[in-house]
C-alpha cells in the first residue's frame, strides 16, 4: 500500500478533512491532496509528525506494521475472509466503526437472549 493510500485511510479514521490535517501540519489542503494522489511524497522528517498526529508508528503510517486493534486481537491469515473484514474496517471513520461495534453488540444481545 502507497503512503499517499495510508495517510487518507488514517485521516479518515479520524474524521478529518484534507484542510483539517493541513491545520494540524501547518501546511495547505492541496498538499495534502497530493500526498494521498501519490502526486508528491512527504519529506522523510514530516514522517515522524504524521504518525504523532495519527497516534501510530512510522511503520504503520509506512504499511510496513500492521496495527493490532488491541493486544488480545489474533493475528488472521491474509486470505481469510475475517481479514477482509477487518481490513474494511480499518477504513471507516471512528464515528462509523462505533456504530457497527454497537450493532454487533446488539446482535449478539438480542442472540443471548433468545437462547434463554
């Protein structure tokens, strides 16, 4: 996966604008555009600030670390159709992934309770 790839899925992940993370890095929307085009590549040192503001790693910003939801989350084989899955999720933004999480909650009540 590209950085420029990277950086939107992040940016989204926190309900953020392109101008919103331009604030954040004092610089303009259409620099960031064109980082997540891939039409221009941060400079190596704004890596560093890019991972603080997301709150992960250079690695992960880079895609060379796969972020673990928690410590207790079990590695998944790259075929699988749960690794889609979560892969997918790791696309929607926070507001969007609560909402699932509340809907599997939901279901998985609503299951416990017809087994009573």
């Amino acid at each position: 996966m590209e950085i420029g790839t990277n950086i939107k899925r992040f940016r989204k992940n926190h309900g953020w604008t392109q101008k919103d993370l331009a604030d954040k890095l004092n610089t303009t929307q259409k620099v960031i555009h064109d980082y997540e085009s891939e039409k221009t590549k941060p400079p190596i040192e704004r890596l560093p600030e890019l991972a603080k503001i997301f709150k992960i790693t250079v690695d992960e910003l880079l895609g060379l670390k796969s972020i673990e939801l928690n410590k207790n989350t079990p590695r998944i084989h790259k075929n699988s159709r749960l690794s889609k899955i979560q892969s997918e999720f790791s696309l929607l933004t926070i507001p969007e992934q609560t909402i699932i999480r509340k809907q599997i909650r939901g279901l998985l009540l609503q299951r416990e309770n017809n087994k009573s």
